[in-house]
C-alpha cells in the first residue's frame, strides 16, 4: 500500500488528505488558517495522527494553492486551478463548469470529464466577492460566518449592497445596520452582490449547463441559493468541496506515480 499525501495551503485555511494508491481517502482535515501560518504543518500532522501513519510512511507529498511553495517536504507543486478542476471531475460526474470562491480570489474553470481545463477566468486582484469579503461582512454584522450562511435564506426584503468593493461595502452594511434593516435582508443583500460578481465571471468564461461549486465557501447555503436564481440553474456541491484543492492534488500525486 502507498500513500499519498495532498495539501491546499490557501490564503485563509490549510486543507489535507491522505490517499491509497487506489484512490481511498484514508484521513482528511481543515485548518482555519493558511499560509505564513502553522496551518499547513497543523493539517498535515492531523491527517497523519488520524491515519496512523508518521510522515516517512508517505510515499509522495503534492501541495497546492496561495502558499504551495511555502511546504518544504513536498514532492510536486500545482495549481490550484488544476487541482480543483481534477477533483471536481473525479468527485462528481458531467461537471462542465466549475465555479471556486477562495479566500481571495474567484475562479470559474470550464472542464471536461477528466478535469483537463479548457478555459478559465478569475477576478481581478479586489477582494470583492470572496471568502475574505464575506468573513468581513460578517464580522461588520457581528455573525458567525456559518450564521451568514444561513440568514439569508430568511430574507423578505434583500438589502441593495451597491459597491464592489470591500472596504465601502462594509461601510454600507453598518449604515444599513444603523436603519435597522434586519440582519436576514443585509445577509441576502450581500449574497446576491456576490452572486452578480460570480456570473459576470461565468458570462465571461462561457456558460455551461453543469455547474459545481468547489472550496470552502461552497458550504455557504445562502449564496449556493442566490448564484442559483443568478444563474437559473441547479448549482451541485459535494460534501468534500471544502478538501477539493487537496483531493485534486493527491490524485495527481497518484495519477503520476501508480
């Protein structure tokens, strides 16, 4: 049995797995911080302890994503775009689309069933939009960012959140807290300000019909419901979508050597 380790550092949290030469995830694990951190070294001694393993049992080590260069044992470095793609198409079938809201940019990857990208398009370098942004906003709300996930979903009136970009919209949401506008319609407001965000990606890469949403923020139940209305489409999710970074480089690692 070989094993192999694939690790996403990210800006804003550090993802691991560990998998068999034959594609079995054995340990996965989420640290909330990133890069320039212990985070990456936090999740990879994680997915050790749960698997029992010690790191000279690890036959091949693949990082990827912001701070990809930072982990000194790695084997091989890749892309996040890459990674995310490969995982997608590996976790779920007929995906076309690929839409990933990281914790400082946006991407949108059109692929085909083997995860080979055939466009992409990102956001530029404002934070607008991203897992940042709305770890931002809902600090402004004084919310978890678990809780902004799902008040929106009990929105009546959605707020107008006008400006993309972070600092002034963040400006709005206290103003809009100081009109006693609730919490649900300043939740639904600032979804749908980044569901308009992600499909001027999408318009820009070319719209598919099979749409997966990959990363971390596509935990969040309130913007998977608004990018679906944006887009009038059924968005699809998968319950590692958070470790797809990690998944996708661990199946290269495995692709490459066994």
């Amino acid at each position: 049995m070989n094993y192999i380790v694939g690790i996403d550092i990210g800006s804003t949290a550090s993802k691991a797995v560990i998998m068999t030469d034959q594609k079995l995830i054995i340990a996965k694990d989420v640290v909330h911080i990133g890069t320039g951190t212990i985070g990456p070294y936090q999740a990879l001694n994680n997915v050790l302890e749960i698997a029992k393993l010690k790191l000279e049992d690890i036959d091949y080590i693949v990082s990827t994503g912001y701070g990809r260069f930072s982990l000194k044992e790695a084997d091989e470095e890749k892309s996040e775009l890459t990674c995310h793609a490969k995982a997608i198409a590996w976790m779920m079938d007929g995906i076309e689309q690929v839409i990933d809201v990281g914790g400082q940019d946006i991407k949108v990857m059109n692929i085909d069933n083997r995860g080979i990208i055939h466009n992409f398009v990102m956001n530029d370098k404002c934070a607008a939009g991203t897992g940042r942004f709305l770890d931002t906003m809902a600090r402004a709300m004084n919310v978890d960012i678990e809780d902004l996930s799902t008040l929106s979903l009990n929105s009546k009136n959605p707020a107008e959140i006008s400006s993309t970009c972070t600092v002034f919209a963040e400006s709005e949401v206290i103003s809009k807290l100081a009109k006693n506008i609730s919490l649900e319609d300043i939740a639904a407001g600032i979804h749908n300000s980044v569901s308009h965000r992600i499909l001027a990606l999408v318009n820009r890469c070319g719209r598919k019909e099979k749409i997966a949403l990959s990363g971390g923020v596509a935990k969040n139940i309130g913007l998977k419901v608004s990018l679906e209305r944006e887009l009038n489409t059924k968005i699809q999710t998968h319950e590692n979508c958070q470790l797809a970074g990690a998944i996708g480089a661990a199946l290269i690692g495995i692709d490459k050597n066994y």
